[in-house]
C-alpha cells in the first residue's frame, strides 16, 4: 500500500509539474510558425580599446581586421610603421 501512495504521489507531481510549466509557456506568448515583422541584428563584436598583438594596434577593431592588420604589419618591411604609439 505505501509503493502506490508513493507511486501516486510521484506521478501527481509530474503532472503538477507539468501543468506548471506549460502555463508558463502560455503565459510567455510562445508561438510556432513563422512572424512578420523587422529584426535586428547587433553590432560586431569588437576587440577592446588599446589592445596591441606585438606592438600593433587592434583595439576598436573586429577579430578578421584585426588578423588581417597583423598579418599585413609582420610581412612586410616596414614592421615599425604599423607599431602603435608608446604613450608610456
């Protein structure tokens, strides 16, 4: 007798569980299909202010300038135009 008390109790809180969190869903306006409207996109991702990789300056910029601004300064000869400013 105590199992199928413990068995019922075990599937009214499923269910109670279950009941929740399909209100919750409701509640959130959640839909299936498709919507109409504008959407935003956010801004790059950019590396922070400041930042040097071996003297160059890559702050401000997104992760594919900022490898191609470092590539371009360590092939070519003029190394020491590309360095940032020493502010130090």
């Amino acid at each position: 007798m105590r199992r199928i008390g413990l068995a019922l109790l075990f599937v009214l809180g499923l269910g109670a569980a279950g009941g929740l969190s399909a209100g919750v869903v409701a509640a959130t306006g959640t839909t299936t299909g498709t919507t109409t409207g504008t959407t935003t996109t956010a801004p790059p991702q950019t590396i922070a202010p400041g930042v040097t990789i071996g003297g160059v300056d890559v702050g401000d910029l997104t992760s594919a300038d900022a490898l191609a601004k470092v590539s371009t300064c360590f092939s070519s000869l003029s190394y020491s135009s590309c360095l940032a400013p020493d502010w130090s």
